[in-house]
C-alpha cells in the first residue's frame, strides 16, 4: 500500500498519555475513595480505567498517510473511518506547538482544503518535523500535474 515516497504519521505516545491523564487522575481518586470510604467506588475506578485504555489505544489508531496524490487518514479501533484528501485541494498550513507539546517535541499540523467533506484537516501529536516543507512541495507538484491554478 505505501510506496517509498509515502510518509506514515502517528500520534506519539506521550502525546496519548497526556490526553488520557485527567481520566487516570480520576480512576486514581476513586480508587483512594474505595479505600477511605466504600470499597465500591473500586468499580468505578475499573469502568474510567477501561474509558482511559480504550481512549489511549483510539488515539493511538490514528494514521496520517502522505503520498504524492493524496492525504489518507484513518481513525477508529471497532469502526474504522478512512478519509482521503487529494493534494491539490490542500490551501493553507498551521503549525501548532503549545508549551507542553513544545517540551516534548510534538506539534499540530493543521491543513485547510477546499475539500466540501474535509475542511480541515488536523494531525495530531506529530513528532516535529519537516513535514511541513514536504506537503508544500508535494501540493505543488500535484497542482502542477493536474493544471490547476489558483485565482484570488
């Protein structure tokens, strides 16, 4: 499926963990409750520690697939949804890093398009790259193959 041009894009761990943690904060609180006061509250600690896995194992299902075409995203563990975004319909670039994801390296990668389904596209928790540099050229490239040209 991915050639040797393709780039394969996940959600990095730590990112997933960071978005889980005020789930595992709380599975920590009721269990400290099933300790002080009902040995009950232990379930709810197990039913918001299966919450946080399921969440962390979701965000870490995400792939972000760059070819020379096209944006192939996939998102879900049980239902699985594949967007596709042709290269040429890509607009605009963001790049994102709040100061936590900057300590760690991690960014958002925003692309608008002129997509009616996609919008906006987001890639979440990427490591920091060049990737950025590589869709500008790979949108021209495709803009350029396809004759299209852009009019204000």
């Amino acid at each position: 499926m991915t050639q040797n041009d393709d780039i394969l894009l996940r959600p990095a761990m730590l990112y997933a963990f960071f978005k889980v943690l005020p789930l595992v904060m709380l599975a920590l609180t009721f269990l400290l409750l099933a300790w002080y006061l009902s040995p009950y509250s232990i379930l709810f600690s197990l039913a918001i520690c299966g919450v946080a896995w399921y969440r962390l194992l979701y965000i870490r299902s995400f792939k972000y697939l760059v070819s020379a075409e096209y944006i192939l995203i996939t998102k879900g563990i049980f239902f699985k949804r594949i967007d596709q975004v042709e290269m040429f319909r890509v607009k605009d670039y963001i790049i994102t890093q709040p100061f936590i994801l900057q300590i760690f390296k991690l960014m958002y990668l925003t692309l608008k398009s002129t997509d009616e389904e996609n919008k906006v596209i987001r890639f979440e928790g990427i490591p920091e790259s060049g990737i950025l540099d590589t869709i500008r050229q790979r949108v021209l490239a495709a803009r350029k193959n396809n004759n299209i040209y852009e009019l204000n």
